[in-house]
C-alpha cells in the first residue's frame, strides 16, 4: 500500500494541489469519491461500461483527451479507469450493465489493454473461452493491432513517447497476428507508442 | 457427452429433420457450422456481442422471437446462445469486441442469464470484481428483476409456462434487492416466467 502510495505521488508530481477524480464507475459517487479521498492508495475500478457512458453523457471524453495530450495534465486510471484511457473499452473484463454510445474511448494511447490479466488454469472445470481466447477474438474484428495484458501488480508508465513496465509482475502483449510475447517488469514497451 | 447428446435429441424430438444453427458467434462461421454438424454435443459459445450484431445486421432477431414464441419452434443456446435468449446481453462474460445497436437481445424469457458463473475464489489474488459483485452492479441499472447464475454442468429448460433446473450443479438466483438464493437440480424455477 505505501509504495503505491509512493508511486501516485511522483506520478502526480510533488508540487500539485488538487487531483481530478472521476467516480462515474460506481453507482454510488459521493461514496466512491470519499473512499478515494480517504484513501487513496486503494484505487478501486468500478464498471467500464458505465465509466465510459458517463463520460459522454457529461461530454467531457474530449476534453480529457485535450488536456492530458495538449495540456500535458498527467492521466492515472485503474482498471476501468485503464480502460477507458486506450483506443476502446473493447478488451474489458465487465458486464455491458449500460449502453454507451460507442466503445470507443479517450485514446491517450494508440492500444488496448486488458487489466487484470489472468493466464488460464489448467485444472479448471471453467467451459468459458480463456482471456487469451478472448483477446484472438477481439483482433479478428479490429485493426488495433496491440492489447497489452497486464497482470496483478504491474502497471504502464507512459510519458511522452517513452512507455515502461512497472511493478512486480510481468505483462503478455498480444499484437494482431504474431504470437504473444511476454516483458518483465522494467521493459521498455515504447514500441507500442509508434505502431 | 452421451449424456449431453440425449438431452438435445430429446429436446428437439424425436421427428425432428432439420436445427437450424447460427453460427454468427465465431469468426469463422464455415468452420464452426462444420465441426456443429459434425459434433453435436460439443455445442461451443463464442462471443456474445458478436453474435447479437449478427443477429441485428441480419434483422433475424425478430423472426427468431416470433417462431420460437408463437410457432413454438424449439430454441437451445449454449453461452453466447443463452445470453441472446434473455432480456438483453448485458451479463455476458465476453468482450465487447464489436458494437451492436443495442443490447436488448431475443427475449424469449424475461429475466437475464450468466453463464458459466463461478464463485468467487477466496484465495484468488485477481482485484477485479467478483462475478456476484459484476451481477450486483447490473441490478443498480436495470428493472429487470431476476439473474440466474448457471454454474459450468447445469442447464434451464424451459417449456410454457415451466422452467426447471436440470444438469448436476446448483444455479445461483440473484433477485433485485433480496440475498441471492442457490436452487438445486431438479428445482422448479417457473417463478422466473412470471416476474
């Protein structure tokens, strides 16, 4: 927890006063906003879905977009939060509990990523397809070439044109029809900034 | 799989000539047409919003409704087949990896299916939402009433005015504002057609 704590405040920067937070995610906001004031080192997700529709329906998708790639406002999302920051919310793990009015999202990156990444157990009795399954079938229907699934405990850095693996984990990266490749953390991933 | 092969047969009858099959649900619609025909108790899923767009792009959706509801014409779905049964698609497991008009699916039940549920693992190290917490969330968004959570091995048959729990596993029944109740096999669940 501390060291997460460590890593949002150099993330953020030393000097700044007051931090944008979005709890469109959650069903309940003023809770969702206390527990993130409270404390900020348990970052939750939430829904995707709804994320994403909120941000339309509040028409602030673009200017999120504005400041962060313009501005240079720094951007820190987890999970849904992850999501909505890629090309589209089309490799999300949530239930389409809501209709937005597309999947694509804010686009800092020009990728996907799947957060919360699992490898598949053998031992399992689970008929459903595997995340893995799941990514192939995604890079069937689109022309984003790369999804970055991200394990437990890692996360991307992303500044200006550079992009690096962090935490304690590795990520699989899956680029449209190559086989998968796997990075360790402290890997130079800025290959996924240019394609 | 004998078992499982008796069951469909009987479903469909004894007279039956011809099933129609959809296979809009995987990419490659040939191929999965193919290994459907050649292995009919291997009745695989795919992905749930491929198939619903499919069903739209190819303006079946209706059709499929009014044979199945008013000519009687049985309907078996297995995965991404249940899901486009119900009330809508939104608690499918899969990716969005395409965008339909909605996600309003066939309704030929009135409540909503997951499946392939799982409980959660409580030695798990996976931070993302339980599949009881992703189905509490769909609750906060909709009027639909009732979700029922098909564990892998276990299946819902219904005729009429019936519905009754079949397979060798308990299905999980989330209702709206009241505790989830789990219902064994062989259970009645005709209450479901009437909420």
């Amino acid at each position: 927890m501390k060291r997460r704590l460590l890593l949002v405040c150099r993330f953020f920067g030393r000097d700044v006063k007051r931090v944008l937070f979005v709890p469109y995610a959650l069903h309940d906001r003023d809770a969702y906003t206390k527990t993130a004031r409270d404390k900020f080192s348990t970052l939750g997700g939430g829904n995707t879905f709804r994320l994403l529709k909120s941000l339309y329906d509040n028409e602030v998708l673009t200017e999120i977009r504005r400041r962060v790639l313009e501005d240079g406002v720094p951007y820190m999302g987890s999970s849904a939060g992850t999501n909505v920051a890629t090309v589209s919310i089309s490799t999300t793990n949530d239930m389409p509990i809501v209709y937005p009015p597309a999947f694509a999202a804010i686009g800092l990156v020009p990728f996907n990523i799947n957060p919360h990444y699992v490898d598949p157990d053998p031992g399992s009795r689970h008929m459903g397809e595997t995340r893995e399954q799941r990514i192939t079938q995604y890079h069937e229907e689109t022309d984003t070439p790369c999804v970055l699934g991200l394990r437990e405990g890692s996360l991307l850095l992303v500044e200006g044109n550079t992009a690096s693996l962090l935490g304690t984990t590795k990520a699989r990266l899956f680029t449209r029809g190559k086989p998968p490749v796997e990075y360790d953390p402290g890997s130079d991933l800025s290959c996924l900034l240019t394609r």
